[in-house]
C-alpha cells in the first residue's frame, strides 16, 4: 500500500512545478507528541526515530507503520523524517504518525505563490 501511495504522490505532482517543496508539522495526541518533516527532493529517505512500545496494536504489527512510510518514500522518491518525542500508547503514536506525516505533505504540496517554477536551485527535482 505505500508503495501505491509513493507511486500515486509522485504522478500527481509530476514536475513539482510551483509547490512549496518542504512541509512539517507537529501533532500532539493526548500524552503523545509527534513531529513529521518531509522534502519532496526526487531523493528517497526515511530517518524513523519512532519506537513503539508495544509490538502490535490488536493484530496489527507496529513494525508496519514504518514500512508503510520507507515504501512510501522510496516510491515516491521523497524525504521524510519521523519522530516521536514521547508517548505510551501505541495507537496514539501511529495515529499522530500518520497526521503529523498527512500534514507535512499537503503542507508540501501547496502551490507556493511565490514562485511558479520548479523548486529548486537546479531547475529539476
């Protein structure tokens, strides 16, 4: 499914032409506090600082939410930096995850009006 979702990131924003580029955002969940951080660069990269204490969520394997974002960003060839600053429970630190992570990336992908091109000093991304 990330990598679906990297795929589908990548073909609609084509050429990146007038998008902001960078996004971040930080989601607080309870006790839970997450900050996501992404560069649509054309650079794949995952830096996960996000351990779980819990090994699963009812069946769900924990491990998978950082799968789902490493497939995610190398499909769709971007840079994302996770990181929990603290938490305790499982389901509210991938939740947070997930919102912090959807906030950087439509923060991301907004048209930027200052500028219209590609952006990037080199013309390309």
């Amino acid at each position: 499914v990330g990598i679906c979702f990297g795929k589908c990131l990548a073909q609609a924003l084509g050429n990146k032409s007038g998008i902001r580029r960078y996004g971040s955002a930080t989601v607080p969940m309870d006790e839970t506090l997450v900050t996501a951080a992404v560069d649509l660069s054309g650079r794949p990269f995952l830096v996960w600082n996000a351990d779980m204490p819990n090994e699963t969520l009812g069946t769900f394997a924990s491990s998978l939410a950082e799968e789902f974002w490493r497939a995610a960003s190398s499909a769709g060839a971007f840079n994302l930096h996770v990181v929990l600053h603290h938490g305790k429970n499982t389901h509210h630190i991938i939740e947070a995850i997930f919102k912090a992570t959807a906030r950087a990336l439509r923060a991301a992908t907004e048209l930027d009006p200052r500028g219209s091109g590609v952006p990037s000093t080199k013309g390309v991304l």
